[in-house]
C-alpha cells in the first residue's frame, strides 16, 4: 500500500474562539460559553471555554455552576450563551478554505476535519508539513480562526512528559496506561495507530441517518400528559427538517435521559416509509404511553428520533403536506 499521509483539522477552542473573533477585548479574559438548560438560572453545562478559563479548571461538560465556582474571584470572566448560526457561519467559511487542501475532503463536525492528501504530497511528510503549514496559514488569512493539524499540541505535551520520542517507545506501553492519560477513546485510537492500524478510508460523509431533537423539561416527570406536550412540540421540530430534506421515515423512537442520567429508549417499525407529521405524532405518543409502564425514575430529557430514511424524489406524495 502506497505511504497514507492524512490530516486532521480541528479548530482551537472553537466556539469561545468564535466569541473573541467578534469582541476581541475577551481574548485576554477567561470566556465561558454556556449551552444554559430551558430550566432557567445556571442550569446547563459548558460548551467551551478559551485557554485562559481552562487554566481554572473549567472545561467541556462541566455544569454551569460549578465553573462559575472556579473564577469567583475572577471578575472579568465572562459567561456567553452559544450562538450557533454564527459559529456555523464562521465553520462553513473555513471549511471551504481547508477542503481545498484535500484529495479527499471528509467533514466531521463544525470544527473538525479529515484530508487525505497522500496524492499531493506524494506520501512524503515534509512536504505534508508545509502543506499543512500554509493550511493553517490560510484559515487564519481568511477567517482569522488558528486550527490544529496533526495530533496537536497538547498531546504532544503529554507525550514529552512521558518522555516519548518514537513509535517504539510508545508501543511499549499498554492500553490501560494509554486510557489513563488520554482517555478511553483516544487512548485506544493511539494504541492501534502505533501499531499501524488505522485503515479507516478518508471518505465524503454520506446524507443523515437520522433526524432527532431532544428537550430537558421544565421538571423531571412521569407524566403522560406533562411528557406528551413537549413530546408534540419535538414531533413537529423534526417533521419541520424532514420537510426541509425531502426524507421519509420508517422507524419512529423515542428516548428518556431519567433522572440519574440513564438513557430508556424505544422505537417502532412503520409498515411503510412516511412523512407525515400525524403518523409521527401518533406513534411517539404510542411509544411515550408504553415506556411510562411501570416507569419509576422520573424523566429529566425528552427526545425523539425518525430512522429508515429515504429520499423523496419525484412527485411528492400527497401525504407530505399533513
Ligand atoms: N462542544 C460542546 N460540548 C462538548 C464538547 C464540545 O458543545 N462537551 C462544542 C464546543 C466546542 C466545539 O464543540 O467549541 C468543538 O469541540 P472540541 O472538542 O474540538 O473543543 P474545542 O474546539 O472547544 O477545544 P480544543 O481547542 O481542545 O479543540
Ligand atoms: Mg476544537
Ligand atoms: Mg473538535
């Protein structure tokens, strides 16, 4: 096989990155950006946070609360609530930027990608590195956005503090210490790739799967008719992107977060593909009606999901439009 040499993008603290694109006074600041809960208050978690907040503590995932807890006696820092067409806006721009870089282009998430560019580097990782070099150069003449390339600096940092140099140090260590410094997902990821496996083509993504939305309620529940009303709201959410896309669906679930954070969920084959906001309705309610069964631990989070896509072409069926 031909020398692979591929690239993964992935913006620098991304949306808190976005937030001092547009005020850059924050850059100096710690800046917080919040995904707040409908619940009202500080309830929610944090999205991101710029390197500076990090230096606190603060990081991805954490509840709101407690990260305010970590710069008490920080008076500048800043809180933002997320603003995603913006960061969107921002991801698009880029992306198109990076993707000409690419043999093969494969988008990931708004700050993230994969490039194949064996062709143009002709498997060489010198040239890679310029190539690289001018990309990151590029994204930040166009959108003023700093990216990393590669396995970034921070790991980098760790693997220096481990004193690591060479594949060959690195494979004398096993997973579990991997796991340990890294994390589960990546420190299996760099288990494998330092042994050469990591085959995984470079590839466009294909259309969705699946169109779901999720909602935290008002107060955790077991309430059919409480469940329901949100439930109905969701059901027209996703019926509204189904329209937008041109799908039908066959499979309708629906998902509980309970309580103490476990997941329930439950789904239903349709007999036949459908777009029809009744038939979604009707078979989520249905769903909602059998999970509240003997259903003991309240509901925190509401979702539900259509699955068994298929893409309308043609003459639109007269049930479309119900
Ligand atoms: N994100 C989120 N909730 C999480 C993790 C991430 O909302 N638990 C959002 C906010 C991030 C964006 O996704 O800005 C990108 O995620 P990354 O994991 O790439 O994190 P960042 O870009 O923020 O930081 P880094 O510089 O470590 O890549
Ligand atoms: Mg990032
Ligand atoms: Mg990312």
């Amino acid at each position: 096989m031909e020398q692979r040499v591929v690239f993964h993008v992935d913006f620098d603290y991304f949306y808190a990155q976005c937030e001092e694109l547009r005020n850059p006074e924050l850059k100096t600041k710690p800046v917080v950006v919040c995904v707040f809960s409908d619940r009202g208050g500080d309830s929610g978690a944090i999205a991101t946070a710029n390197y500076v907040a990090r230096k606190y503590g603060i990081k991805s995932g954490m509840p709101i609360r407690f990260a305010k807890k970590r710069v008490e006696q920080v008076p500048e820092a800043v809180f933002l609530p997320t603003d995603f067409d913006y960061y969107a806006d921002i991801s698009e721009k880029a992306m198109d930027v990076i993707s000409k870089y690419a043999d093969i282009f494969e988008y990931v998430g708004k700050d993230e990608a994969y490039l194949d560019v064996s062709k143009r580097t002709e498997g060489s990782f010198v040239s890679a590195g310029h190539l690289a070099q001018q990309l990151k150069n590029a994204v930040r003449n166009s959108t003023k956005l700093s990216c990393t390339v590669g396995i970034g600096k921070k790991t980098e940092e760790i693997f220096a503090q481990m004193d690591l140099k060479t594949i060959s140090d690195l494979k004398k260590l096993d997973v579990f210490t991997l796991n340990s410094k890294f994390g589960r997902k990546i420190g299996a990821y760099i288990y494998n790739a330092a042994r050469g496996i990591d085959d995984d083509p470079v590839s466009q993504r294909q259309e969705a799967t699946q169109y779901s939305r999720i909602t935290t309620l008002k107060q955790d529940s077991i309430d059919y008719d409480f469940l329901a009303k949100d439930l109905e709201r969701l059901c027209e959410d996703v019926h509204a992107t189904i329209l937008k896309d041109n799908v039908v669906f066959k499979s309708v679930g629906i998902q509980f977060v309970q309580s103490d954070l476990s997941t329930k969920t439950k789904s239903k084959m349709l007999k036949n593909s459908t777009s029809s906001l009744d038939e979604l309705r009707k078979t989520s309610l249905q769903l909602l009606h059998e999970s509240l069964e003997g259903q003991k631990m309240p509901v925190r989070r509401l979702g539900v999901k259509v699955s068994e896509l298929s893409q309308v072409s043609g003459q639109d069926s007269i049930t479309r439009y119900f």
